[in-house]
C-alpha cells in the first residue's frame, strides 16, 4: 500500500501511514506533534536535551504501538500519557534514589506557586522548575501540571504517598525561595 503525502493529510492518514511503517508518516507525525510533545518532556527534565531526548524515546513507543490508538478519543491526550510514561521511565532510569524526602520534614500548609509567580512568564516558570531536583521536579509538573493523585504518583514512581506530598511541599518551598531571589 502506498500512501501520498501531502499538506491535506489528515491524522488519520498519517496513523495509518505509521502503521504500515512509512518513514515519510512518521516524519510527518513527528513534526507535527514535536512541539507538544517537547512542551510537555520539559516540565520532567533538567536540560532541552534531556528533553529532546526523552522526546525522541518517547515517539519511538509511538510508533511502536501506534496500532494501539483509539481514534475515537484524542490522539494528544494519548501522545501526552506517552511522553510522561516516558519522562518517568527515564526519571527511574536515571534518578530513582536522589533527593526522596522523609514524610515527617513536610510542610504541607504551603501556597500555590501559581500566586507567587504571576508576572513570570511560561519560560521563566519552566526554568524554575527545570532547577529543582529529579524528585520535586517530578512530582511537582505531575500533581500540579498534570493533574495526577499523590496516590497515582506513588504508584508510577514507586514511592509512598507521603514521599509524593512531601516532595511536592518541598518543591513548592523551593520554588518560592527561587521567586524571592528573582
């Protein structure tokens, strides 16, 4: 089966380009979707080339099990559970042991980063939040940018629920003592 690719192609057309292996879909899909992605690996990573890389890891499983797509619901928000997996696939890799807090040094009465940073802008923010730990970093883009549990967190990270919401405290007081210095 040939597929023509051209600027009309519709995601689908390109899934189903991916599906049977055609380098061009892939490209095109990649391309497409690289910023989002990118937007969401580098809330998970210290650097842009962590990022990147995590990026590139991560379409790899894309294109691995792009049979797995259920076209009846949004392809983003399954490009976004992927890349997150992936992000904490490489956060274990790499990171698994630095920086995990005691649940009995948690502050949990502490405000929202969102009040102390509203003239920041999104950059500015990421860049903060690229600064701290593996852990807090984390936890951090997981329960407040993503949405996840500390129940679901403690499950995808191995770590105990405490561990999640005192990593999160502390990422939050770090934060506030970087905005302070800003």
């Amino acid at each position: 089966m040939s597929i023509t690719i051209d600027r009309n192609n519709t995601l689908e057309v390109l899934l189903e380009g991916c599906r049977i292996g055609n380098a061009k879909s892939q490209e095109l899909l990649y391309r497409q979707f690289y910023g989002y992605a990118m937007s969401v690996c580098l809330r998970y990573s210290q650097t842009q080339e962590e990022a990147v890389e995590i990026v590139n890891d991560g379409f790899m499983k894309v294109f691995n099990h792009v049979d797995k797509i259920d076209l009846t619901k949004s392809f983003k928000n399954w490009l976004r559970r992927i890349m997150v997996n992936t992000a904490l696939d490489y956060y274990r890799q790499n990171h698994k042991h630095n920086n995990h807090a005691d649940i009995q040094a948690a502050e949990y009465l502490v405000r929202d980063v969102k009040d102390a940073s509203s003239d920041l802008t999104y950059k500015e923010l990421l860049g903060l939040v690229q600064k701290l730990s593996p852990a807090y970093r984390t936890v951090f883009s997981l329960f407040v940018i993503d949405g996840y549990s500390h129940q679901e967190i403690g499950e995808m990270l191995e770590i105990s629920v405490g561990t999640s919401k005192s990593n999160l405290a502390r990422a939050r007081i770090n934060l506030r003592e970087m905005l302070s210095k800003a």
